[in-house]
C-alpha cells in the first residue's frame, strides 16, 4: 500500500481513537470531522512520505495521541451537546504543542525561536 | 454547525418512512466528476462511522489495525455504491445511519469478549449482523407502507447505506 492509500485507514484508525475519548456524551459537528481530516491527512501524509514513518511501528503512540485528542475536544465542548468546529480547533491546538514539545525534547524536531 | 442529534440518542428506529420515501428510485450511472465528488465525500461519511464506533466502544478495548482495513474497505464500497445511486443523502441519513453504526459497535465488542482486542474476525461478524438486521427491518418496513416492488426496495430503507450493492458488483460486497 503507498502512502496516499494508507493514510486513509489511518486516519480511520484515529478517528476511532478520538471517538473512543469521546464517548457517548456529545457528537461531533460534521463541519470538524471535515477539518480534522483535512488537516492530518496533510500532515500524516508528509510524515509518511517525507519522514518515511511507519503506521504499524507509530500506530499505539499516534491512536494514544488520538484519544488526547479527544479528551480535549470534550473538555472545549464543557456543557455543549456537540464538539464544534471551534473546539476541535482548539484541541488540535493543545495537542499539536504538546507533540511538538515532545518532539523538541526527544531531538526530532528543531527547536523553534521564542518569538514563533 | 449542529447538523444531528446527539449520538447517545441511540433509541431511534432504523426505519424513518418520510424520509426514506424521498430517496427515490437509483439515479443513472453518475459522471465522472460526480463520482470524484462522491469518493471525497464518502471519506468524511466514513470517518464519521468510525468516529461513532469508537465512541461506543469507549474504553472497554480497542480494535486491531487489520479489523479498521476491513471495516473501512467494506463499508465505503457499499456507502460510495449507495452514493453513486442516490446522491449524497448523508445529512438526511445521519442519524440513522450512526445509529446502526453504535450496533455494529456493540456486537463488535461482544464477539471479541475474551480477546484482546476487536480483531477482524469480530468485526466481520458483527457487519453481518448489522446487515441482517437492517435488511430484515427494510423489508418489515417496506411491506408495512405497501411497498414490495423489489426495484423500490433498496430505496425505501434507511439502512440502504449498508445494503445497497451497484448492479456490476452484485455478491462483491
């Protein structure tokens, strides 16, 4: 399978993982399932095929982030019945400083200037 | 944009007659753009799917990467086949179709008590039993509004996501 047919199934993946955090409590605005793909697809992709990652190797690490993911958005939802667009932004937020974080500290990534 | 209810409002029956009766009969083979179309949207469609899935399953296990390749491989076949028939009917259909998502969701976690995980022989079974049942619901339900011509059938069902084969591919799916 390449990449570009991979990222599919992985993203599928994940989005089993956001819902599982979710859980049965809220739904999710269809507007941020459409922008949550847009986004990871881009940076799943690049990851596969830049940094030639592996999903079977990343996939416990990458669903777990998921799941974070997921408790974010229900913590932005706090008393709404669904997880708008707005907070999967902002989850996505939380989440991507915090990998980013990770990855500084681990070497994988550049540091980034303070004023970024 | 709240375009549903609320997934836990699992209660409603799989069957919504007014909605249903406004399918249609199956559109003509789509063009090409359309179908292009289609394949875009049917990835949003999916991930919905299993969005509502994880959520039903929550934290009670998790699922093996072969079983998602089946799950996904399977149902956007039959939901692009559905698309290419009647368009995009996912705004009407939501809410039925996410509810009998939270089954297969559930029927995925009892065949694979005692494992590890959903692995792909759970989910394949659990997609049977899905299936079955809104086929058995679709024909319950066409036959109480008077309606058994067989050409009909598949568009008077809301389960038709998950039933609806495209001619050319009958018995693939």
């Amino acid at each position: 399978m390449t990449p570009a047919q991979e990222v599919d199934y992985v993203l599928n993946d994940c989005f089993f993982a956001v819902g599982q955090a979710v859980g049965t409590h809220k739904s999710l605005d269809f507007d941020a399932i459409q922008w949550w793909r847009a986004r990871y697809r881009a940076f799943f992709l690049h990851a596969m095929t830049v940094t030639g990652n592996s999903w079977l190797r990343d996939r416990h690490r990458v669903t777990a982030v998921g799941r974070f993911l997921g408790q974010r958005a229900l913590h932005y939802a706090a008393d709404r019945p669904s997880i708008d667009l707005r907070c999967a932004a902002l989850a996505s937020d939380d989440v991507e400083t915090g990998c980013r974080m990770n990855a500084e500290r681990e070497g994988v990534a550049p540091e980034r200037l303070s004023a970024e | 944009m709240h375009t549903h209810e609320p997934h836990h409002a699992i209660h409603s029956p799989l069957t919504d007659p007014p909605q249903a009766v406004s399918v249609g009969a199956p559109r003509n083979t789509p063009h090409a753009d359309d179908v292009r179309e289609l394949e875009r949207q049917v990835e949003y469609i999916v991930d919905d799917c299993f969005f509502t899935v994880g959520q039903v399953v929550g934290m009670r296990t998790t699922v093996d990467y072969d079983a998602v390749i089946w799950w996904r491989d399977h149902y956007r076949a039959k939901f692009l086949a559905a698309m290419q028939a009647f368009g995009n009917r996912w705004t009407q259909d939501r809410s039925n179709v996410t509810s009998v998502a939270i089954m297969l969701a559930e029927r995925a976690v009892r065949y694979s008590d005692g494992k590890p995980s959903i692995d792909c022989e759970a989910a394949r079974k659990a997609a049977a039993d899905v299936e079955r049942y809104c086929e058995l619901h679709a024909r319950r339900a066409a036959r109480a509004m008077g309606l058994s011509a067989p050409d009909d059938a598949p568009a008077r069902i809301a389960g038709y996501w998950c039933n609806y084969e495209y001619p050319d591919t009958q018995g693939g799916g």
